[in-house]
C-alpha cells in the first residue's frame, strides 16, 4: 500500500513540474508520457531502497 501512495505521489508530483517547465518554455503540447515513467521509475527506486533498510526484527517486535 505504501508503495502505491508513492507512486500515485510521485505521478502527481511530476505531472506538476512537466506542467511549470512547459510553462517556463512558453507553452506548447503537454508530454504526459516521461513525467509517468520517470513516476515508475522514482517508485521502482524508492522500493529498492526501503527493501535494503528494512528494520531489525527486534525492534519490530518491541513496536507492537
């Protein structure tokens, strides 16, 4: 579940900042595809990296 909140955060995110670039280079045709893979890409990275640094069993055992 996490894993898709960032992805749904990181779509919206990037559709922002295609959206303010395009802006800043005066108009034209929005593209819709890259902010969406780089979105997958971002999630794909995120997964990696929080599967690397899972907590130590002890200390999830002491959360519950």
């Amino acid at each position: 579940m996490r894993h898709l909140v960032t992805l749904i955060w990181s779509l919206i995110l990037l559709q922002m900042v295609n959206f303010v670039l395009n802006s800043l280079n005066g108009g034209g045709t929005l593209n819709f595809i890259t902010p969406v893979i780089i979105a997958v890409i971002f999630t794909l990275f995120v997964i990696l990296i929080s599967s690397m640094n899972e907590a130590p069993r002890e200390l999830e055992h002491s959360k519950k």
